[in-house]
C-alpha cells in the first residue's frame, strides 16, 4: 500500500482538501509530527484513524517500524505539525526510504506557509529560493545570508521567536534596509502579515516578546536596490 504524504492546515482547520480528510480517515495509520496537534486535527474533523509520533529524535527507530507496516500492505498517511511533510521537517527521510524500498509515495498537496506567505507579498515568484531555518549561529546565518543575495531571487525564510530579532537584524546588515514581509501565525486567530525595512520589523517585535512561527519574504536585490554585496 502507499505512504501517502499528507498536507494539513498550517493554523485554521478548515484549510484542509476533502482528498486529505479521505485519507486520512481510509488510512491504517497517520504518522505525525506532534500527536497532540494532529489529534486536534483528526478530533474537529470526526476521524478516529490510529495515529503514531513520528520525528526527529525518533525518526530512525520509527522509520523502520513504518517501512515494516508499509510493505505488509498497510497504508500510511504522513503529516506533519502543520504543512506540507517533508519541508524542514523529518518526513523527508521517511519518503526517501520509503521509495528506495520500492514503496508508492502519494503526494496530497495543500496549505504550505511558503506559498501562503508568497502569495501576500507581491515579490517576485520567478526564482524563489526557500531556505528553511537559518543556522543558529551568527557567523554562518551571516554568511549563508549573503550567498542567498547572491542568487538574485525572493528568498523565503522559516524563524522561530526566538531568533527572529537576530535574523531581521543580519537580513538588515546583508540585504540592506529593504521592505521585507514578515508573516506570523498564517492562518490562525492572531495572524500578522507586515511589510516593512528589517529594522522597522525589529522595533515593532521588540514592544513585547515575539510569539508564534514567523514566515519571513525577502526581495530580490535587483528589484529592491538592496545591496547584497555589503557583506564586510
């Protein structure tokens, strides 16, 4: 049976496709993420398909199990906390051995914070560049910042709260002060969608602690005046 890889709603949970919901409720089993937001999933829309954890500290231990139920004919459907699985998140791994074992992986595309984010900015969609996370550490966020510029096209960038000051200010440093779109929570109760220069993003978070996951849309330099050389 397939490993059918699953999108599910990055924050409203009506963003959700009717295949999905199908899936979701003729699987044998869901491998999620985090068992708690996908049994808040899976309890609003009436589905009581069996759920499993599946992620990073125990990705290797569970991937195997997975694969053993995969090839005994069971059908598996992955998600992740929010999103389309295998975007900075562990999936990847999973679908990679799933079809190195010559087992059939089903996508069933829907919500995805980088093409939500995207769509609202107005930046060019032509040579997109999605990161991910940025290193924790300085100098390497610095300098993968810079090879991005370098590329020419809108990068789109994942940020947790706790770093997303010290990323809007190395964004500053390497892009200029350009207008950057900041999107936090996408789609759910308090949702944020703001324009402004890398600085003006980091007064405005500064007032009170930054909460939530941030989407972060920066142009390209040459549609911006950014000056993406200024990396010394």
């Amino acid at each position: 049976m397939p490993l059918y890889v699953v999108a599910t709603p990055i924050g409203n949970l009506e963003d959700v496709t009717l295949r999905a919901l199908r899936v979701l409720r003729e699987a044998d089993l869901v491998a999620c993420e985090d068992t708690r937001r996908t049994r808040a999933l899976l309890t609003h829309h009436g589905i009581s398909t069996p759920f499993t954890s599946y992620f990073e500290h125990n990705k290797l231990r569970k991937g195997a199990h997975l694969l053993g139920l995969l090839r005994d004919g069971k059908a598996i459907a992955l998600v992740t906390d929010a999103g389309t699985p295998g975007i900075s998140d562990p999936g990847s791994l999973l679908v990679r051995q799933a079809r190195a074992a010559g087992v059939r992986v089903v996508p069933i595309p829907g919500p995805s914070a980088v093409t939500a984010a995207l769509s609202v900015s107005g930046l060019p969609s032509a040579g997109v560049v999605f990161e991910g996370f940025l290193s924790i550490k300085a100098g390497r966020r610095r300098r993968r910042l810079a090879e991005l510029a370098a590329l020419g096209g809108t990068v789109v960038l994942y940020e947790s709260p706790h770093r997303v000051l010290a990323t809007l200010g190395a964004i500053g440093e390497v892009f200029g002060e350009v207008d950057v779109l900041v999107a936090r929570e996408l789609t759910k109760q308090f949702e944020e969608i703001e324009s402004a220069t890398p600085s003006g993003h980091v007064e405005r978070l500064t007032r009170a602690e930054p909460r939530g996951e941030f989407t972060i849309v920066i142009p390209p330099p040459s549609s911006s005046g950014a000056r993406a050389g200024r990396t010394g």
